[in-house]
C-alpha cells in the first residue's frame, strides 16, 4: 500500500507544525493522481502515529483536481478521477497537469486541560484588581 509513504509523510509535517502539541485532526489536499482513498490513508495515518503527538488523530482528505488536456480534440478541463477519458470526444490521449499535491492545510490540536505555568489552572482569564 504506498498509502503508508504518504502517511509517513503527513506525519512528519503534523509533528513539525503540532511542535509537540497534542493533534486531534488534520485537513490534507492531495492531488487526484496519488490516488489516495480516505478510508486506506486514515488506517495507515493510525498505524505510523501511533506514540506520537499525533496517535488517535483523523485525517480530511481534500482531492485537488487534475488538469488535461485532450490531443485528439485539444478539450480541457479537470477531473478529480486519476483515470479520466475526455469530456467532449472519449480520448484517452490526454496530457496531464498538476494532480499530485500533497499539502498540510491545517491541523486541529487537542484542548488543553491546564496552561502550563497558570497555578490556577484555568485559561488565564483576566481577575482584574482587588
């Protein structure tokens, strides 16, 4: 399953953003031709996170669209289907644009239970004057 690079991956650049912060989600574009399904990468996400900042975490796939363009008809267009055909004639001719991105969006990190330095626990709001 090369969903475990992509993975391994991901997790390197969660943990170089989370800067040892606990990660509850993270939001990834990958482009249509990795071909990578939710399901398959979020079981491999699990399994290279775990022991890390990340372990229990989810991943959101977002799927960038692939630019083609058709050379029997000169048709262009998108698709987020690694295995298109063109739109306007059926070629399966095509030239290929973009559709293997792989890029952390953002990340969602764990609420923290204390401030780390706040004796009273709380989230450091203002008391004001006694």
């Amino acid at each position: 399953m090369h969903e475990f690079g992509i993975a391994e991956s991901i997790l390197a650049a969660v943990e170089g953003r989370a800067d040892g912060r606990r990660v509850r989600r993270a939001r990834v574009q990958v482009g249509a031709l990795l071909r990578v399904a939710e399901p398959s990468i979020n079981d491999a996400f699990t399994v290279v996170a775990e022991g890390t900042v990340a372990e229990g975490a989810r991943l959101d796939l977002v799927t960038l669209p692939v630019r083609l363009t058709c050379r029997a008809c000169g048709n262009a267009g998108t698709s987020v289907d690694p295995y298109a055909v063109c739109s306007a004639c059926g070629s399966t001719d095509l030239d290929s644009e973009g559709g293997d991105d792989l890029v952390l969006e953002s990340i969602q990190l764990a609420e923290a239970s204390h401030v780390p330095g706040d004796p009273r626990g709380d989230r450091g709001d203002f008391v004001g004057p006694s």
